[in-house]
C-alpha cells in the first residue's frame, strides 16, 4: 500500500505523520462577546423582517380590485391581513 504523503507532495505544506483526522471540528467555548454579538444580529434580522413585512403591507394596501383579482385575493383577505399586528406571522429564519 502506499501512503500518499509519501507520493504527493506540495511546497510550503508539511503533513505530519502523527495527524489523525476524526472529522470531527472542536466546538470553541462561546464567550460573552460572542453571545451579545448574535443576540444583535439576531434583533436586528427580526427588525429587517418586520420593516419587509410593513413594506409588504402598505404596497398591497395600494392596490386596486382589479390588481388584487389578479393576484387571487379579495378586499376582505387584505382588510384581515392589514387587522394583524405587524409582528405576527413572521417565520423563523432558516
């Protein structure tokens, strides 16, 4: 058999015989930076979110009978829709 650190070989990379490769990554301690920094991202996601859904909102509210007809919706689904607080119905972030 041959071992294929012996066969290839690239500049400026040394492998050393001792390396064993589990394929499992170290998980590195969360610090106390690292929480407030993702409970920001995290707020600021769920704001960019409610102000897409608040965009979303008014630009349907503007529309016509006819434009909504065309979309498969009625004056009564919008004025349901338009009757729920903003903050509702926002899905998880994947």
């Amino acid at each position: 058999m041959v071992n294929c650190n012996d066969t290839i070989q690239l500049p400026g990379i040394r492998i050393n015989d001792q390396v064993v490769m589990t394929g499992e990554q170290g998980v590195k301690p969360a610090t106390w930076r690292a929480a407030v920094i993702g409970a920001v991202i995290s707020f600021l996601d769920y704001l960019a979110r409610v102000q897409s859904r608040a965009r979303n909102r008014h630009a349907i509210e503007l529309l016509d009978d006819h434009m909504l007809k065309d979309v498969g919706l009625t004056r009564a689904d919008i004025d349901h829709e338009l009757s729920r607080p903003i903050w509702t119905g926002i899905p998880p972030r994947s």
